[in-house]
C-alpha cells in the first residue's frame, strides 16, 4: 500500500508542471512576491519549524532559468534538556510549483547512553543519530484559483527517510531497539496541507494552515520506523504583527507505536511550538521558537528552545 501512496504523489508532483506547460506559451500572470516566508522546518520543507504549510519557499524571485528558481538555505538548533538537534535544510522551487529539499538532522543524544548502559550494563558507542531526509512537494493548487477568493493554497508531496545510526545502536543493545517495535531504519512520509492567508480581519494579515501526514516514524524518524502507519493531523497560524515581526504557533500529533523502557523509552507525545520570526531583508529570516516535546527517549522535554536563520538566494 505504501508503495502505491508513494507512486501516487509522485505522479502528481510530475503532472503539475507537465500540466502548465502544455497550457500554452502564454506567460502567467505576476503575482506581487510575497514576504520571504514561510520559514524552513526542520524536515527542509516551507513552514514553521516544526509543521508544513502549503506556501513554497522563494516562489516569486527572478528564476536562474525558465525551470529553476533560487534555492533556499536554512540552519536550525533546538536545545531540549541535555540533548540538542541540529538541522541543516535546503530546498529548491521548480515551476513555480514544485518544491524539492533536503534535510540533515543530528540528534546529540546527551545522557542517553550512559543511562542505557546502567540499565542494561552494555555499552552504546553512538553519541548521537543522524537522519538524512529528501522530499518533493507540488502546490496542486495555487490560492485563489478558479477566481475562488476564498480558495486555499493545497500542497502535497513525499518525503523518504534515512536513519544512519539505529541499526549500530540495535546491535549494540543486543536487539533491543528492534524489540520495542522499530522494524527499518528507513520510511516514507506522505504529507497533504491547506494554506490561506487572510487580510482584513486584523489589522495585519495573518496566515492558517492545516494538514495530514501518512508516517511510520518513530519520534519523526530519529528513533526509527516501525512499520505501522498512522495518519496525524498538523496545523499552524502565523500572525503578523509589524510588516516585518510575526509570532507563529504550531501543533504536530504524533503516533505513539513503541514500547516503553522506564527511564529509557518514554511515550510519544504531540508536539506544540511557539516561533517568534523577524524579516531581516528580503534574503534572511531569523526565527526563535519555543517548544513543548513531552517525553523524548529518557527525559520529558517541556522546556525546549530552538534559533533558525534562514536565507532566500
């Protein structure tokens, strides 16, 4: 089944731009270029820094050619306990339409292993897990279109996941991570999400965005895959409060398939995050956030703090 899934949002990123071209060589319609948003999440995809949005990152920009806009670049860190994750994220608009990234993420584990090793008196050499993760998205529609004012902007697309370290965390625990349920060290996420801005309500525009995520990730892939999917709901609302200050908040449900290790393995909780993002200029963005992560691994992490700095070629 997920195989079929993944076919067909792939065929839909491919239609999108065969579909454009074949409407004529009539040039579109420019659009005024919005303000350099969304942010990069820490998957590599446009949103907040945590949740997609539908918006696509440097969309509107003077392209390098009639196929290839400019890319975006994005670092981000988030600090939870003693453990930290860094992301370092870069997508690329195709078409005006199509978004492709990639993201690599460094879980620095912090106590974990040696709370590992007297629980188990056995050793884990890893520190950390580094998880590579490669997506395509297509704004399958464009807001606004079909002359619908209310018309929102709808994405969806495929990202696959690669877990470098689970499987030498596995072996060194004898199996263990395999008996709490994690079956792969790879998967594919399957994402659909709805983005509308609105202007006239407040006094600033302000922007909601809600979507689905087909996954069988493990604390989004950094503790593995386990085989089983779940459809999770993830939704964001962006605020503008100056033309260049915006405060944004987030939520992501998350499955809870693992089992429990006291101390070691928590439940998998939702995850909330609070963003508070200033627009430099039309290339940088600067975001600080603040995120409630319940359990990860041995720790509840409710006081979790992260920094991104983004630029739009």
């Amino acid at each position: 089944m997920s195989r079929v899934m993944m076919l067909l949002v792939l065929l839909a990123v491919l239609a999108v731009p065969l579909a454009a071209a074949e409407e004529g060589a009539q040039e579109p319609e420019k659009k005024p270029c919005p303000p350099p948003l969304p942010f990069h999440t820490v998957e590599g995809t446009g949103g907040v820094l945590l949740t997609d949005t539908a918006y696509i990152c440097n969309i509107c920009e003077e392209p390098l050619c009639a196929c290839f806009s400019r890319p975006t670049v994005a670092a981000t860190a988030v600090f939870f306990g003693d453990k930290w994750l860094q992301a370092y994220t870069v997508s690329e608009c195709l078409f005006q339409r199509v978004e492709l990234s990639y993201a690599f993420q460094y879980l620095g584990l912090g106590g974990w292993p040696e709370d590992a090793r007297l629980a188990t008196k056995l050793d884990v050499r890893e520190d950390h897990v580094a998880m590579h993760v490669v997506g395509a998205r297509a704004m399958l529609i464009q807001e606004g279109d079909f002359g619908l004012s209310w018309m929102p902007a709808i994405t969806a697309g495929a990202r696959f996941k690669f877990n470098e370290d689970v499987w030498d965390i596995d072996s060194d625990l004898n199996g263990a991570v395999r008996a709490l349920g994690v079956t792969d060290n790879e998967g594919w996420d399957y994402t659909a999400t709805a983005s509308k801005t609105f202007s006239g309500i407040l006094p600033k525009p302000f922007i909601l965005s809600v979507g689905l995520r087909n996954t069988e990730a493990a604390q989004t892939g950094l503790l593995g895959f386990s085989g089983k999917r779940d459809t999770v709901v993830e939704t964001s609302a962006i605020f503008f409060l100056t033309d260049r200050l915006l405060l944004a908040g987030e939520y992501r449900q998350k499955p809870d398939r693992l089992g429990r290790v006291p101390g070691l393995v928590g439940k998998e909780e939702d995850w909330w995050a609070v963003a508070l993002g200033y627009i430099v200029n039309d290339n940088l963005t600067v975001a600080f956030g603040f995120t409630q992560l319940g359990e990860v691994m041995n720790n509840t992490e409710n006081s979790a703090w992260g920094v991104q700095l983004k630029w739009e070629f």
